[in-house]
C-alpha cells in the first residue's frame, strides 16, 4: 500500500516546473549540430557509486583506528578505482559532436524518425544513451574513433501538424557505474505528421466537382484568365515560355474553367464531419486519387492548390493539409 502524502503531487509538479524553467536557461534551442564541451557537462554518483564511496569511508576509518597498513593499501588502491573510473565515465562524452538531422513525414499516429549522426572524436565511445520526453530511448551506443555512428530518434506522433523533437538528454555509466554523466540537448529540428487517412464513408468527389468556385466544369481552355505561378504536376503546354525569357520566372497559363477530368477536392464537401475528421477524410481523397493517377486540386478556408498529379503534387497538397488551420486567413 502506497503512502499518498498531503500536497506531495502539487509539491512534485511545481518542482517539475522550477526544472524545465531552470533548463529553458540553461539549455536553450540550438542548431542542428551540437558539440559537448566541458561546460554542459554534470557528472554525479549513481546509488552503486555513494555505496562504494561509503564503503571506502568505512575501510578509512577502521584503517586509522587499527593503524593496519594492509587497510590503508586496500582503501588507497579502491579509492584510486573510483577516481580513475570517474575522469574516465566524463571523458566518454567530452568531446564528441551530434549532428541531427529533420524527420521524414508520416502519417499521425506513425512513429516521426530523426536521423541523428554521433561523431566520437579521437576517442572511442562506449555505452552511450540517447533519450527524452516521449522519445524512445536509444541504448547502447559506441561510435569509434573518427567515424560518424548513425542511428535516429523515434518520437510518437498524435496529430497532425509540426513535430518538435523534445529537449533530449545524453547519458553514460560507463566504464564502473559508479557516476553518471550527462548532458541536455535542445536541437531545433522538426518534422511533418500528415492527417491520418481515415474514410469517414463520403462519396469520393465526381470529376469537376467544386470546379472555378461554384461554377460548371468546361471542357476548354478558350478563356485566358492571366498567368500564375508554376505548381509541380502541372502540363508542360501550359507553361508561358514568352514570359520565361522575359522575366526569367516559370508562371502557367490560366483559363477559366477546369479542363474536363480534373477533380476538387474541397473543404465544403466535408464541412458535416468535425475539424480533424475531414483533414483525415480529404488525406484519404488525396491519396486515392494518387493511386489512380488523377488530376485533382485541393480547397481549404486558407489556401488552394490547382489541379495536378504525380508524387510532388502529392506532397504538396498533404503538407497543406498538415499545416492548415481550417479557418479563413
């Protein structure tokens, strides 16, 4: 049974606080690239270590109130091993250089995945760990001289949107367990969680569908709208070359109307579902449709994309939807 002392958890969440705000100081975000310098290094005893130190403290006492010299040998020598080991448990950070490196996209719900490269230096490395927040901790890590080790930092992801990799932490034990070394981290890189592509049971859009904001598809391209700027996926016949070699800018010709075969996927048809269903709802369009190989534009409250394909369009029209805010602008 779990003795729940009076104010201990607001006692423990405040000191949390006193912490994080201790360490937004004395870490704050930094680059990409990060060096381990002496001065963010802390090293402290581990529980083996103060029961080795209280050990070696005892054998001391009883070496000088029995003037043994055998005593004495025997708390030098183990004194000299707890030392030795502790110069040795804070040179195995000392020095080294950690390079990240931004997280692929995924889907929310799916693991974000920072590659991270560990340069040892001229020293090799040895039993190495890498963790923090909701992170997956990675174990065991020893780059050897002049060589990079690889590995990447996995951080689950809920929603949709920017991902942040939390302030990590550095830590070794090694070569006794006696202390423990450690040093904060704080890179500024981050990844995108695409909505997760959920089929919440609408209709796939027919073709034309949402087309010139309310107005019929058309099958032509009879009437010139002006140019626009160059989206991937759109058709090299589009493209104003007149206008490339004077302004050196790739813009496309636009027309009134959509040519007959496009397809809309708009915000509209989705506005029954709650907020982040019909991200998820549009994400599951916008991947069908890249399946089958269609054209197909995209409508949000803040922003539209024109119709196109292949997996660039694709890209863009999933980043858009990772970081729309589903209100007007």
């Amino acid at each position: 049974m779990r003795l729940r002392v009076p104010g201990a958890r607001a006692l423990a969440a405040r000191r949390d606080r006193l912490v994080q705000r201790w360490l937004d100081r004395r870490v704050p975000p930094e680059g990409p690239r990060i060096r381990i310098h002496r001065r963010r290094l802390f090293i402290l005893p581990t529980s083996l270590g103060y029961t080795f130190g209280l050990t070696v403290a005892v054998l001391l006492l009883g070496s000088l109130n029995y003037q043994t010299s055998l005593g004495f040998a025997i708390t030098f020598w183990l004194g000299g091993i707890g030392a030795l080991g502790m110069v040795h448990t804070y040179r195995n950070l000392e020095g080294m250089t950690l390079t990240f490196a931004p997280a692929p996209a995924v889907f929310a719900g799916e693991m974000a995945r920072f590659p991270v490269a560990l340069d040892a230096g001229p020293r090799p490395r040895w039993a190495l760990q890498l963790a923090g927040g909701a992170a997956t901790p990675v174990e065991q890590l020893a780059p050897l001289p002049g060589t990079a080790l690889r590995s990447e930092v996995a951080l689950p992801t809920t929603t949709r949107g920017r991902v942040r990799l939390p302030r990590l932490v550095l830590r070794s034990r090694w070569p006794l367990a006696l202390f423990r070394t450690w040093s904060w981290l704080a890179p500024r890189v981050e990844g995108l969680a695409y909505p997760a592509p959920v089929d919440h049971g609408r209709p796939f859009p027919a073709v034309g569908t949402g087309a010139g904001r309310g107005r019929p598809a058309r099958g032509g391209d009879e009437d010139f709208a002006g140019l626009r700027e160059y989206q991937p996926g759109d058709p090299p016949r589009r493209i104003a070359w007149k206008a490339l070699a004077r302004t050196d800018e790739l813009r496309v010709k636009n027309f009134e109307g959509e040519p007959a075969g496009d397809i809309w996927l708009a915000w509209e048809t989705v506005e029954t579902l709650p907020l982040e269903a019909r991200f998820e709802q549009l994400c599951c369009w916008i991947l069908q449709a890249d399946a089958d190989g269609r054209r197909y534009g995209l409508r949000l409250p803040d922003t539209q994309i024109m119709p196109g394909s292949g997996p660039a369009h694709c890209r863009t029209c999933l980043e858009a939807l990772a970081l729309s805010t589903g209100r007007k602008t």
